[in-house]
C-alpha cells in the first residue's frame, strides 16, 4: 500500500466514524471534531444519540460539555444509531465499545465482535480502524486482524490500516490527560 496516512489528515478531510460513544469514545469523537475533522459518533444507545445532537454530553467531564455543544453547532459532530447507514462512510473507524470483565475475570469481548463483524464487511480499502477498546495481548493478531481480513476480503497494511491504542486515559479525565509524551503516541500492533 502507497503511504496515504497523511492524505485527509493535513486538510482535515478524512471522515471520522467513532463506534461507541460512552467514557472514552465521547471526548475522543469531541477532540477529533475540535481539530477540524468531520466526525460521526456512534452508539447503539438512542438516549446517547439523542442528546449528543441536542448538544448535551452524556459523559460528565470538564469541559466536554461545551466541546460538544459547539461542534454539534458547528455541523462537525453528529450522533447515529449503530443501525444508521451512515455508518459506513467513514474514512477512519475508532473502536471503543466496552470490554468488560466477566464474572471468570475473562473479557467479554461481545460488543467488540459484534462491531468488528459490521467494520469488516462494509471496509473498503484505504481505510483505517482503530482499537481504543481495551483487549487481551495477542487479541490484535490472533482474532481482531483475521477478523476483518475473512469479512473483507481485504489484508491488513496492504489494503486497509490497522491500529492499536493503548490505554493512555483514565474515563472521566480523557481531555484533561490528552496531552501525551511522544513516546506514548506510538501504535502498539503487536498487542
Ligand atoms: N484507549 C484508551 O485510552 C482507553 C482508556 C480507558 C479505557 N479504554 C477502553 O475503552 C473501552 C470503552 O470504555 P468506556 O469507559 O468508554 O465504556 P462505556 O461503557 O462508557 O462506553 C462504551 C459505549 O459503547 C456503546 N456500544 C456498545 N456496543 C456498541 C455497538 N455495537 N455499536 C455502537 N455502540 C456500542 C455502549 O452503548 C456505550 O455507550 C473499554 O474497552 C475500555 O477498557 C480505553
């Protein structure tokens, strides 16, 4: 694959589609929309939707309220249903749906699949998706990436972008801890 990973980004053209919009994918999906990109949150709750294009956070945090109002304003931030069809035209794809830990201390890994299962039949080339959601070492090689390479039809790194984002905020703090040390901003894709 040529190197496009800057194309969209300088000019701000790049679609971002944030899948879930709870504790971490708010204030990200606010952050992208505040350094100019397009950018659709997603979430299968209808209350979340609804007031995020209400301009109303649903995640309490400093100053997220207001981040939100504005790009709601502004037409650079929109809410849909994970039902929406507008699901699909995004450029970048971040993933941060819940993992949560079962009552055997195992990660329940369901909502990811189940978004991962959407992403990899509608993936187009060129893309790139982006796991916020906290997994397991060798959840990216070992399930993730042949994932969406069986649903797709397409290879990671040659046809579409895949990344890891370790966990670097603690929810309900993301936008106060955003700003990172660069040796933090490196993608770890051998998690
Ligand atoms: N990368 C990081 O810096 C970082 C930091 C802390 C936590 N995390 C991880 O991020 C993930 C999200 O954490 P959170 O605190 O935001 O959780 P959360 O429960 O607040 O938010 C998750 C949201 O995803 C929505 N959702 C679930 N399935 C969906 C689907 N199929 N389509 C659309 N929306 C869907 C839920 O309705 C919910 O609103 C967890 O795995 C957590 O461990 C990452």
């Amino acid at each position: 694959m040529t190197d496009t990973s800057t194309d969209g980004v300088l000019d701000r053209a790049l679609r971002v589609v944030v899948r879930g919009s709870g504790y971490v994918g708010l204030p990200t999906a606010a952050l992208f929309a505040d350094a100019g990109f397009n950018v659709t949150a997603v979430d299968m709750k209808s209350k979340i939707v609804e007031s995020v294009n209400g301009g109303v956070s649903t995640v309490n945090e400093p100053s997220l309220q207001e981040r939100v109002s504005r790009n709601v304003r502004a037409g650079k931030l929109k809410a849909v249903l994970n039902s929406g069809t507008t699901l699909n035209q995004g450029d970048a794809i971040v993933i941060s749906v819940q993992t949560p830990i079962d009552k055997n201390k195992k990660p329940n890994l369901s909502f990811l699949m189940n978004t991962l299962e959407n992403v990899g039949k509608n993936l187009k080339k060129e893309m790139l998706v982006a796991i916020c959601s906290t997994v397991l070492p060798r959840t990216m090689q070992e399930k993730i990436k042949p994932l969406l390479e069986s649903l797709s039809g397409l290879k990671a790194d040659t046809d579409f972008y895949l990344a890891y984002v370790p966990e670097r905020i603690a929810p309900g703090k993301a936008l106060k801890e955003k700003t990172l040390r660069k040796s933090e901003l490196k993608c770890q894709y051998s998690q």
